[in-house]
C-alpha cells in the first residue's frame, strides 16, 4: 500500500537528513509564499544554476514526521504532470526543516482569477481538466488532498496553459480518522458542520470537557478522510474560476446563500427521483397492457401531470443562473451535500468540451447560425449559378 511505502521512507529519510547552511549551497532570490506552515522562497542551485523553490518549515512548529512525509509524498508519488513535485533535496538548519520542490515562477491561480469577473471560460475548462487528472492520481494511490484551492494551484506558464497542484502539507490517507474541524469557508465541507454545532453546545454548556481514550475530549468528533473532500473543493474552485466570486460564505444551514442552493438542489433530486419512479410506472403500465390490453391508467397520467414534465425546470439558486444546464449538473455532481453520493473527480472530464456559462453557450449557438446561414446563402448562390450555366448553354 502507498501508505505504508510512505511511512518506510519516512523512516529511511529521516536517516539521512543532513544539517546545513542553505547560503552554502544557494542564492535565495525572492519570497514566493508564505502561510501556517512557513514561507518558500525562490532560489538558484549554486553548482546547478537551476532555479527552484527551497520550502521552510520552523523546527519549533513542525513535527519531523510531517515535513517527511509531505517531502516524500511529493517526491514519489506525485509523478502527474499537474502534481508539484520536491526535487531529492531535503536537508535542516538550526532553525528549519527544509525541501526543494519545482519552482511555480508564474505565481498561482489565486493571481490570475479577477474578482467579480473570473476567468475566460476554455482556460479554466483547461486548468479544470489537468486538476481532475492530478486529483484522481493521487486518489488512486490512496491520498486524499484536502487543501484544494487557488493559493495551491501554481502556474508553470503565463497564459494558465500548465498549472499544478501543490501543497500536501494536509494530505492523508484514504480512511483515515481525523477530528472534524469547521472553518468559515465555502470549501469546508456540509459535514463538518457537526463540529460547528458540537462547538456551539459546549459554549452553551460553558465549556465543559471531558477526557475520553486516546485522550480524546468530549467535543472531538471524528471522520474518516475520503475523496469527496477533494471534490467538493474541486466544484468551488470551478465556481470561484467562472465567476470570480464565491458562491456562499460557508457551507452551513446559518448560511442563506447555501441554503438557498441546498433548497434547489432537494426540489432538484426530488424531481429525478419522481421521474425515475414515473418511468418505472410506465413500464409496468406497459407490461400490463401487452398482457391484458387498455390505456396508460388515470394514476400515472395525474403523475405525469403533477411533476410538470415538459414544463421547464425549477428556478435555479440565484448565484447559479449563470451557468448552462451542462454546468449546473456538473455542480450537482460535485457540490452534493451528501458525501456518499457525491461525484468523484475521475467523472469530470464528462463535462469538458461544451459551455458551461449561459453566456457561452448563447454566443456559440448564434455563431453556429450564421455558420449555417452562410452555408445555406453559399449552397443557393451555387444553385443559381449552375441553373445560369445551364441555361447558357441552352439547357432546360
């Protein structure tokens, strides 16, 4: 299994980590980012002369397990061409743990995408296609992500032809128990709401804790990690990327922008369900009927009436009237509130290829008319011309 492959060379690193002075051995350019976890910084290999990303991770706030780990991680796992990859250096200083990763000279996605505007919509169907590749890589080496966002999209180009998925400061293994922790952010996932409400009950309950086994407290709650994690992300960066905005604050009940999408999205499996349950109506009522004769019953016609077949779809959440009905069943998919059923980043490629802005797909349609009219205006001034010909040449 990867994990336990990871763990061995966790073990087999951490062995050889050498103790050195980074000015030694490179020329640190500029600062590239910086976070919780530490900042990285551009730099050029003194014998090499390549440039790369040396990432520091403070000694005092980062356990050598976790800076292993992601170093290895990201060493040989990552081998997709949209995954950032660390580059066989590693080494500490007095004061840092320390790794080189490929360079993003371009910035990240977070740069690119313009506030209340987005992105032009066949670039981020191209930076889309390369994440769902790179997501499903390393889900089917048994990782899952968990950190999917602009900030961690880094650019290998100017125009977004090549970007990569960094950062795995936060990735685990397929099933593994983690505490629930909720965070204001429209990629935190419905689920975690739980852990928003075990807060809020304890505050009620002014803050009383109890200890557990495995020194667990009474308000831990914990999940297993899946990879619906990393597609419910996935659908708010594709929003984020069209758009430029986000479109809800945080993914709870307290919020009426989800809830809002959450009530669209019941009427919406609800209406599949009651077709799903009218097709298979009528084929019963067609069996009957090639067995004993007679008319599709008064029962099913008064169904096919209610669910207002044919009649045109329910009105979409407000921040979603944008999108083509190609995209909205693309967000279904990914933004599901129901983890189980929830799309896997593997079926996104299905949704590539067509418009997923309303405004796109109006702009092609009319494009598409004009094709056909000029086809149509050539084939008659064809027409007219051979007619001309012929009767020049005295034919009927």
């Amino acid at each position: 299994m990867a994990e336990q492959k990871l763990e061995e060379l966790c073990y087999l690193t951490a062995q050889s980590l050498t103790l050195l002075k980074t000015s030694d051995h490179f020329r640190v350019v500029k600062l590239l980012g910086e976070g919780s976890y530490g900042r990285v910084m551009l730099a050029v290999h003194k014998k090499r002369g390549t440039p790369m990303a040396l990432k520091f991770f403070p000694r005092g706030s980062t356990s050598l397990l976790s800076f292993l780990r992601e170093y290895n991680l990201s060493l040989s796992f990552c081998t997709h061409p949209s995954l950032s990859r660390a580059l066989g250096i590693f080494f500490c200083t007095p004061s840092h743990y320390v790794f080189a990763q490929q360079a993003g000279l371009y910035g990240d996605l977070f740069d690119v995408i313009v506030p209340e505007v987005g992105m032009e919509e066949d670039r981020v169907q191209s930076i889309v296609s390369q994440l769902s590749g790179a997501i499903s890589h390393l889900h089917t080496l048994g990782f899952v992500h968990r950190d999917i966002k602009p900030e961690n999209i880094f650019l290998c180009d100017q125009a977004c032809r090549w970007v990569k998925l960094g950062d795995f400061g936060l990735t685990r293994a397929q099933g593994t128990r983690t505490r629930a922790v909720w965070y204001q952010s429209p990629f935190c996932v419905p689920e975690m709401e739980v852990a928003k409400k075990r807060k809020a009950e304890l505050k009620d309950q002014g803050g009383t804790k109890g200890v557990g086994k495995e020194g667990e407290t009474k308000e831990d709650i914990w999940i297993a990690v899946e990879p619906s994690i990393d597609s419910w992300a996935l659908g708010i960066l594709i929003y984020c990327m069209l758009t430029g905005c986000f479109p809800w604050n945080e993914s709870t009940a307290d919020d009426l922008d989800y809830k809002k999408f959450k009530e669209w999205f019941d009427q919406e499996a609800d209406k599949e369900a009651q077709k799903s349950n009218n097709r298979e109506v009528g084929r019963k009522e067609t069996e009957h009927r090639g067995n004993r004769g007679g008319t599709l019953s008064l029962e099913v016609k008064s169904r096919h009436s209610e669910t207002g077949e044919g009649s045109g779809a329910d009105a979409v959440s407000p921040y979603f009237s944008v999108f083509s009905p190609l995209a909205l069943s693309l967000f279904k998919e990914l933004l599901n509130p129901d983890p189980d059923v929830r799309a896997r980043a593997e079926e996104v490629p299905g949704y590539l290829g067509m418009p997923w802005l309303v405004k796109t797909e109006k702009e092609e349609k009319r494009r598409a008319e004009e094709a056909e009219a000029e086809a149509k205006r050539v084939r008659e001034a064809g027409c007219i011309g051979e007619k001309k010909e012929r009767e020049d040449r005295g034919e009927r």
